[in-house]
C-alpha cells in the first residue's frame, strides 16, 4: 500500500497530467470568404473571458453567454455583409466557432462526451442535451413567436446552432419545453448549450487517456 507521501505524490502527478493535457486545449480559426471575414479563438480550460466583436449586438450578447456559462475563454472578431443581413454573419460565427472547438478539442481523449441539462431563463425552460462524439447532427425544437428579437431575425438562432454542431462535430439536441418572452428562449438556448460543453468536454480524471467510446476513436 502507498504512504501518505506516495499518495500525494501520485496526486500531484496526476493532476500535473491533467493541466498539461489543458494546456493543449486551444485554437484559432481564421476563415474569410466573399461574404464575411471571421477570427475565432477559444481556449476550453479558460475562465469564461471573452472579447466578442460581431457587428450583431444580441448576438454578441449571446455569444457573451455561450462564453461565461462555459468557462471557455472566446475571442471572436467578424467583419460580414450586415448591409444585405445578418445571415450570412450569423451562419458563418458558428461555422468558424465550430471549427475552433473541434480543433482544440483534439482527438477527444479523457473527456466525459455527454451531458444534458434543463436551463431555466425566468418563465422559459431549454432542454439541451449534448454528445460530443465527432458526428454532427441538430435537432431543434423550439419555436419563437415573433420574426425578431430586437433587431435579430430569430430564425437565424436555429441557423447558428446547426452551423456550431456540424463544425465542431457535436450532436446537440435542443428542446424548448415552454416559454413566452423570445429573448429568454434564446438566452436560455445559448446558456443550455454553455453548460451542457462544460460538462460534456471537462477532462475525467478517471479516464484522461482513454478516448469515451468502445471504437476507441471519436473522428465520426
């Protein structure tokens, strides 16, 4: 049996492995088309900081959410074609986003994959539940009953949501089980998404070296 010291030494060196595992967890993304020009960095063991600069001011808002709620630190700067709408912006935020999480996620070892959560957001309540297997899909079921949030288009959250999973290799599943206000839908949908990835890509100390899945990888 270990001594106290060689128990303490074994924890040390275990969660020296962890942090250093953590340090590795970073990525930027750079991706420019006729259409939009987009910067994404994310660190997934970060503190929840963010700098987001998006030229849409609720998604901005949002995606201040996505990040506090998370623990990933986002900076995020986007330049895109607002003058026609916000589409094409909104599409390629969570294509570019997507792809930064992915990347930094790596080859998904020592992660606990999975997690759900209810997100309640005063009179509205999100379900979302996430696996974070390497095979992106989106199923949405939430409704808004008004054509924009303010100056948003809410039919573009559904737009970010599907651009986020198919990039970043998620499958999400997002359910809003009832609410009234839109922009507590979406906050709500945003912050469900926030703390589903916390809990789903948090390294388990358990298994930091195995990948969580029998076929021994999780690339689709």
């Amino acid at each position: 049996m270990l001594g106290k010291g060689g128990a303490h030494l074994l924890h040390l060196l275990r969660d020296a492995a962890i942090s250093q595992d953590k340090a590795m967890r970073k990525a930027t993304i750079e991706r420019s088309t006729t259409e939009t020009s987009i910067t994404a960095s994310v660190d997934l063991d970060g503190s929840g900081a963010y700098e987001v600069a998006t030229g849409i001011g609720f998604l901005d808002h949002m995606l201040e959410q996505l990040a506090r709620h998370s623990l990933i630190d986002v900076s995020l700067a986007a330049k895109g074609d607002l003058h026609i709408d916000a589409h094409h912006t909104t599409e390629d935020i969570g294509i570019a986003l997507g792809q930064a999480v992915g990347q930094a996620l790596g080859d998904r070892k020592g992660i606990r994959r999975y997690a759900s959560i209810d997100l309640p957001m005063d009179e509205a309540l999100t379900r979302v539940a996430i696996d974070v297997s390497g095979r992106p899909y989106l199923v949405w079921r939430t409704k808004f009953s008004l054509a924009k949030i303010g100056d948003f288009d809410s039919e573009l959250a559904r737009e970010w949501f599907h651009a986020f999973a198919m990039n970043s290799g998620t499958t999400l599943h997002i359910e809003t089980l009832y609410g009234d206000n839109n922009h507590h839908i979406a906050e709500s949908c945003f912050k469900g998404l926030a703390r589903a990835l916390r809990a789903a890509i948090e390294i388990d100390p358990n298994q930091k070296d195995r990948v969580p899945s029998t076929k021994g990888t999780l690339k689709g």
